[in-house]
C-alpha cells in the first residue's frame, strides 16, 4: 500500500474537554459521492467509520495527544492522507459564585419596585 500526503500537510490542533460530543470532518474537493474514507485514531483503524466525518461521543482525556488521520483510497489503490488532527484535552475549570444572600435580596426588592412603579399606557383609537 502506498500512501501519499496531499501537499504539505501539518496536523490541525483541536482542543476539546470532557464529556463532549466531539466530530471532525474530511473533506476533498476532488473526490466523488460513492468516495469511501478511512479514519485512523494513534495508527489504528477506525472500524465501520467510512463517512467524510467522524463523531466520538463523551470523550474523555484518554484521547489527549492522540493522533488523527482522515484518508482515502484511490481506483488505482493508492491511498491518499487528506487531513491529520491532533487532540489536546483541556479542563474546564468549575467557578465558585458567593452570593450575598442580603444583597440578593436588596436587588430582587429594588427591582420589584420599579415594576411596579411603571404604569400602563391605556391604547388611544
């Protein structure tokens, strides 16, 4: 099997956190409807996965650093690399909210004054 790289192709970087439903699309310009890829996660074949796009759902940080590669099989056998991606796993990082309970309050009374205060214009004919 030959496999030969479309011009100069570097690896895109797709950051991604836990749990989220991740997809990468393989598109070329060149190829047909009936054209079949092939998707290969750290040098290993995707199997069943032979659609221009690729969803992973639920990933997780076992997928960080891995390698992505998106081909394609020509008639005459070769196989052609159409896009590479690598993963980067970054985590979200939880904020924590204090609220002051009697300011919270202060805010909800001030503006249920001003609700109150606007008046309802009667409609004119």
């Amino acid at each position: 099997i030959q496999i030969t790289f479309k011009g100069h192709l570097t690896a895109e970087i797709r950051k991604f956190t836990e749990n989220e439903t991740f997809e990468l699309k393989c598109r070329d310009g060149k190829t047909s409807g009936d054209t079949k890829y092939k998707w290969i996660i750290n040098n290993k074949e995707v199997p069943g996965e032979t659609e221009n796009s690729l969803k992973i759902l639920h990933i997780n940080d076992s997928y960080d650093n891995s390698k992505i590669k998106c081909t394609t099989e020509h008639k005459s056998g070769e196989t052609e690399v159409l896009r590479m991606f690598q993963l980067k796993y970054t985590s979200v990082q939880k904020k924590t909210v204090k609220l002051n309970l009697s300011s919270l309050n202060t805010i909800q009374t001030e503006q249920k004054k001003k609700r109150n205060k606007k008046q309802i214009k009667p409609i004119q004919n």
